[in-house]
C-alpha cells in the first residue's frame, strides 16, 4: 500500500515528504508504525500516514480506516478522534495559545476516557520541513499566527488493539481555520 502511494505520487510530480505510514492491526497503535510486510486481515484498523513533497513545500494527511465491518469498539473510538479534531480545528484563530487548541482535542478525548491512550501532542507546523513551530502541545504557551498551516491530528493508541489518528492540514486566519 505505501509503494502505491509512493507511485501515484511521483506519477503526479511529487514525491513523498517522509516515510509513508501503512500500519494494521495491533500496530496501528504505534504512532509511527512505518510499512512493513505485515498483511491487512478483515477488521483491522489501519493508519494511513503521508504526504508529499512538491516545489520544496510538504504536506501531511492521515486518515485511520477498517478493512471490513467495524466493530462497535472501533466505531467509537473513530467518533470520538473525529470529534476531538473537530474541536481542535473549532478553536483555531490567530492569536490562540498551541496549548489551548491542543486542549480542545485532549480534553474531549479524555472526557470520553481514553486520555491515557493520547501519547502525543495535537499537531504542528508544517511547510518546508514537515514538523515546524509550533507544536500544538500541552505546555506551549506561544500563540497561532495567521498565514501559519498547522495540522490538526489527534489519536488514540491502544496496545494490543489498535490506534485511530485522523490529520488535516489548517491555514491559521484571523477568523480561524481553514482545511486545506
């Protein structure tokens, strides 16, 4: 699957921003479980984690799915990341503190009880080189600009089950976020 991506994205003139992220099964729950030969079996969840690099700017996109029919448990941990980024890309404005949009997602995630499971902070910037300032994390008092694109990327990492991230890049404006 990774080499695929790869492919289509040379084929379109771009080539990959950093190592392509394929990981099923139990080892979704790695945040950075590169490809491996590890087959995709019906009912795993799989993350999916690239971007591409064109003209010297990257990009960063990640999108968590299951090979088949999801279970409940899967279902909800999905509804629950989805909403948590929903929450985050909401408080998005130039001049909101990283800690407060990184807040926006932690919170939600730890009100619905898998805060332990969120091993990594929110997002960070992202043009020239795939993890800039700032980093949308917990203790990071530095404020939003506007013109900044920031990604907005929570998860869910359970070991021994499975990881859920989803990941959308933001321009910071004035009025707030716009998903690129």
């Amino acid at each position: 699957m990774a080499a695929e991506i790869e492919n289509r994205l040379r084929s379109l003139g771009a080539r990959p921003a950093f190592r392509i992220i394929v990981a099923s099964g139990k080892r979704s729950a790695l945040p950075h479980g590169y490809a491996t030969k590890k087959v995709i079996r019906r009912g795993d969840l799989v993350v999916i984690d690239f971007g591409a690099l064109y003209r010297g700017f990257r990009s960063d996109f990640t999108r968590t799915v299951v090979a088949g029919k999801p279970t409940a448990r899967q279902l909800k941990i999905m509804a629950v990341v989805k909403e948590a980024q929903k929450r985050a890309i909401k408080k998005v404005k130039a001049g909101v503190r990283c800690a407060e949009i990184d807040r926006a997602a932690r919170g939600y995630i730890e009100k619905s009880g898998f805060g332990k499971y969120f091993v990594h902070s929110t997002g960070h910037g992202i043009c020239r080189k795939t993890h800039e300032a700032p980093k949308l994390s917990r203790k990071n008092r530095r404020k939003v600009s506007a013109g900044k694109v920031i990604t907005i990327e929570p998860g869910i990492y359970i070991k021994g089950f499975g990881g859920v991230r989803i990941e959308d890049m933001v321009l910071v404006t004035p009025q707030g976020a716009r998903i690129l």
